[in-house]
C-alpha cells in the first residue's frame, strides 16, 4: 500500500471518480442522511457523544471492544458494512475496512 504523505487517500482514478460522484451529491448521498450509524472514524468527529463501558472481562465502546495497552484504551474494530464514509466528503471503504482506535485521555498523557 503506497505511504500516504500529505493526508490525502491514494484512490486510483475510478475509486477517485467515486469520491467526487459522493461529495457532489453528499446531501442526499451521505450515508448519515439515509439514518446509516456514521462508522469510524466519521463519529469520532461528530458532536454527539458516545459512551465507554468496563467492566471486569472487557472494555466496550458503543458496538466495538477494547483492551488497554497501559494507559490508553485500544479498540481494534473488524466487520465493516460498506454502507458508511469515513468521512463527511464521501471518502468511502469496502466491507474490508479495519481500524484500530487509541484513546488516551489528556491529562493521563501529559503526566505520563
């Protein structure tokens, strides 16, 4: 997979064609407009909230589990529709999608 440099996805030129056709057309097209959950890291980004949950076996976030790494919670998500963008430009992905969070909370890494 190419190194991406200057923070843009490297879409070849159909996959890119793609990316235009949704942001052309994202008030209508957006998955998020259709009431699709907007996946990750799309919510991250939102202003509602989502909510943590542990207990004594795992660490829950909203439908994703984690573990923790030291100080700093890991939720490593697998089995992605490809119903949802990334992101509210219609950057999209395929059903083999996987993403691995890291929160930290702030004042945990600044008194690290």
């Amino acid at each position: 997979m190419p190194r991406v440099l200057d923070g843009k996805i490297p879409y070849r030129p159909g996959a890119l064609a793609v990316r235009k056709r949704n942001f052309a057309n994202r008030a209508t097209a957006d998955p998020q407009t259709r009431c699709f959950q907007p996946g990750v890291p799309h919510a991250a980004y939102l202003p509602t909230p989502f909510q943590i949950f542990q207990n004594a076996r795992a660490v829950y976030l909203v439908f994703s589990r984690g573990h923790w790494e030291g100080r700093t919670l890991v939720a490593d998500v697998a089995s992605f529709s490809d119903s949802t963008w990334l992101d509210g430009a219609g950057n999209y992905h395929s059903d083999a999608l996987h993403v691995v969070e890291r929160y930290t909370r702030p004042s945990e890494r600044l008194n690290s």
